[in-house]
C-alpha cells in the first residue's frame, strides 16, 4: 500500500508539472477577470473589481454592476482558489502591477493545474477499484488527462476547468459510499459536492442529479445525510451570494441576467447544438477535437452488470447534460473545443472500458487515443481562446518565434522542468520496483 502510495504521489507531482510547463502567460492575459479578483480580494478586500494599478483590471471584464459595484459574472469560487497563492507570495513584494505574466501563471497552477492533476490520480485508482488491469487504467486516464480539451484548459484560471475536477471528485467519493459508512465520511462527501457550484453554475443539473441518486444509492437515512453536508457546503456560495445579492439562492449570472445561459427549448437552438457538438464539420465538435470521448459516449451503454451504478447514473448525465447545453442559448464563444462538455468527461472516460475486447475495438481505441492528445497536446501548447484554425495558430507560433513560444512566454518552464526531470526519475524508479516486488511475489 505504502509502494501505491508513493507512485500515485509522485505520478500526482509529474502531471502537475506537465500541467505548469503548458501554461502560456500571454494567453492568460485574454483570462484576467481571475487576476483581476484575486488581486481585489488579497489587495482591498473585497470581490469588487476596481481601483486596481492594472489598467487593464478596471475595465469591465466578464463583468457587471450591481448596486452600485462592479462584480464578476462568474461563480466565486476560481477567484478564491486564486487569491490563496497570491497572499501566499504577495508579503515578499510580488504583485500583478510588477509581475503580472509570472503571478498569472503561478496562481494557474497552483488552482486549475493542482486540482486537475489531483483529479486524474484519483480517476487512476478509481478505476483500479472497478477491477480493471493497471494497464486499461493507466490508458483511461491518459484519455481523460491528456486526450480530452480538459488538457489545454489546465493552463487557465477557468471556472469550468475546477468545477469539472470538484465533480468528477465529488462524485467518486458518492459512488464509493454505502449505508455502512461512519456519518462523517458521507456529511464530507455531500460537503464535497456542494463545491461544484462553488465553482461554476453549468453542471448545477449533474448536482441536482446526484442529490437524487445519493437516496437510491445510500438509502433515506444516509441519503438524507448527504443532503445535510450538501448544505453545509452550500455556505461559502450562499454567503457569497447573500452579501452581494441580497439572496443566497441568487447565483452570478442570475443577478447579471445573463439569459442566454439559461435553458430556453427551441427547436433551432436543438439543431445547431447538434450540428456543433457532433457535426465532423464543426470546429468544436467531439468528432473533430477528441473522438476518443465519441466512443467513451457510446461504451457507457456497453459497462459490465457490476458496474450498473456507474452506468446508470452516467448515461443520466449524459441525458440531461446534453439536454441543457442543447437547449441552451450560449455554446462558450470561442473555445478549443467544447468546453461545456467538460463536467462530462470523467464518466465518458469510464466508457471506455469496453473497448478492449478484441483486435478491432482496441485499433479503433488506440487510433482515436493517439489522434486526441496530439491534437489536444497543440491546444495545450498554444491557446485555447480560438474561434478559427485550432490547430494552425500554436503551429504558426512556434514555426516563426520558438523562443519567444516556449520560454518568453512560459515563466514556470524553467523551475517546473528540473522538477519533471526529478520526478519522472523518482517515479521511474519506484514503478521498477515495484515490479521486481511483484514479480518475486508471482514467482518467488
């Protein structure tokens, strides 16, 4: 256990810092509203933008007035997160007016390239828990870290990117409990759930849905208490939202009247969503951006009689996931991919499963794995605020100013790539031994 441990840990640090090393502080400039929180929130106290003595963390942002303040059109929770690193770093002098590319980035990792990397080793031994073999595991969780638009936007400070990672996490923890366990352990895992909407609003239906799966999967009792530590968790929101809005039902974009994210059916809106969610032509479509995510889509249906759980409440998400983002009046704007299907992507990973059964479901796999994360590899090293030519800008980038693309505009490279060297060297070893252990147990 104590070998398992230590590979995850030092598999956790790697990806991390493969995380890092893809951030692009020229690219976070076009993610300020962040920044520009953040500094507020260590610098003056408050959620308000204003006041700043960066010009461009006055402007309006994503953005709007509200009795009186100006506040952010997002959910507060990926300010919050941001602000920890910088009042970590901002007593030594360091702040967004001297250093602003470097503190973009830092407080990046430290939010959305932490928590994701967080999220893909606890997918690992998630999955290993389903009884899959170590090498089914490992290449699912390739998919989701590395085969999925999750990827490139691990280099910005995105709401979705952290609600994503709260919910695959979240509802990890829901499906490994039972009526048996201590009222703690379930009271932290509804407590866990309610960060979701900490985050952001756009898988707020998945919450709902995983409120009600809690009572048929744990039974009134423990599903009532899941429900309890949902509250608790709902409090750092409904306090937000009570002193900004007056209300602590009244979410960001509801005070913003932000209506194209709300769910409005229409049969046009049904067609064009159709067309830029699964059309081969469409530049954000899963056919086009990650097809390895097509068929985790169609393996849900196809998961073993044991795993029943998971299939059922994934194909749900599914459903109602696509239901809402098809009827809804916004896709992301521009985008590399499609970002709204993020909260999504753990479970169309899982239905992946399926897919190594003969010779030909696993070439169709291994082909669409491969085309994935080269394709979400250019994402990640170039930029994902994109409304044309995904793949052709980062190349362009690179062919005409390399230095400029790898290091002027990378402030974490230098630092993060002595680490990565370290720790693949440390997880390289330990993966060796622990299949010499392994290997004396099989045949002593």
């Amino acid at each position: 256990m104590a070998s398992q441990n230590t590979l995850r840990i030092w598999a956790f640090l790697l990806v991390w810092m493969v995380y890092g090393a893809m951030i692009n502080a020229s690219e976070l400039r076009t993610y300020s509203l962040a920044q520009a929180v953040a500094e507020s929130i260590v610098d003056r106290g408050t959620f308000a933008i204003g006041n700043s003595k960066v010009p461009e963390f006055n402007s309006s942002l994503d953005s709007f007035t509200f009795n009186g303040r100006l506040l952010p059109a997002k959910q507060p929770g990926v300010f919050f997160a941001a602000a920890i690193p910088y009042s970590v770093i901002r007593p030594f002098g360091i702040s967004f007016e001297k250093s602003r590319d470097f503190l973009s980035a830092w407080t990046t990792w430290w939010t959305s390239g932490l928590l994701t990397a967080l999220l893909i080793v606890r997918f690992f031994a998630f999955v290993r828990t389903l009884g899959t073999g170590r090498g089914q595991a490992i290449l699912v969780t390739l998919a989701l870290g590395f085969g999925t638009n999750l990827f490139p936007y691990t280099g910005t400070p995105h709401h979705d990117v952290l609600a994503t990672c709260m919910l695959g996490l979240s509802t990890m923890s829901l499906l490994e409990l039972h009526p048996g366990r201590r009222v703690r352990s379930i009271v932290l895992a509804g407590a866990l759930l309610a960060g979701v909407l900490f985050f952001s609003m756009l898988p707020a239906l998945l919450v709902a849905t995983c409120l009600i799966f809690s009572i048929f999967h744990l039974g009134w009792r423990s599903g009532a208490l899941y429900c309890v530590g949902f509250l608790i968790g709902y409090l750092p929101t409904a306090i937000y939202n009570f002193h900004y809005f007056g209300n602590p039902l009244i979410q960001a974009n509801m005070a913003g009247n932000y209506s194209n994210t709300f769910f409005a059916p229409s049969w046009t809106l049904l067609l064009t969503r159709w067309n830029e969610y699964l059309s081969p032509m469409s530049n954000m479509s899963m056919v086009h951006t990650m097809p390895v995510v097509l068929l985790g889509l169609i393996g849900i249906l196809f998961l073993p009689a044991h795993l029943h759980k998971i299939r059922n409440l994934g194909f749900a998400f599914v459903l109602i996931h696509l239901a809402y983002l098809f009827n809804m009046g916004t896709e992301g704007h521009c985008q590399f991919g499609a970002r709204y299907l993020m909260p999504l992507l753990p479970f169309l990973c899982i239905g992946l499963l399926p897919w190594s059964g003969n010779a030909l479901q696993r070439v169709l796999l291994g082909g669409a794995l491969t085309y994935s994360v080269v394709f979400n590899l250019i994402g990640a090293i170039g930029q994902t605020m994109i409304c044309t030519n995904l793949v052709q800008t980062p190349i362009k980038s690179i062919v005409e100013s390399p230095k400029e693309f790898w290091l002027d505009q990378r402030p974490l490279v230098p630092l993060l790539t002595v680490l990565a060297i370290i720790a693949s060297a440390v997880l390289g070893t330990e993966l060796v031994r622990a299949y010499r252990k392994e290997k004396k147990i099989r045949h002593p």
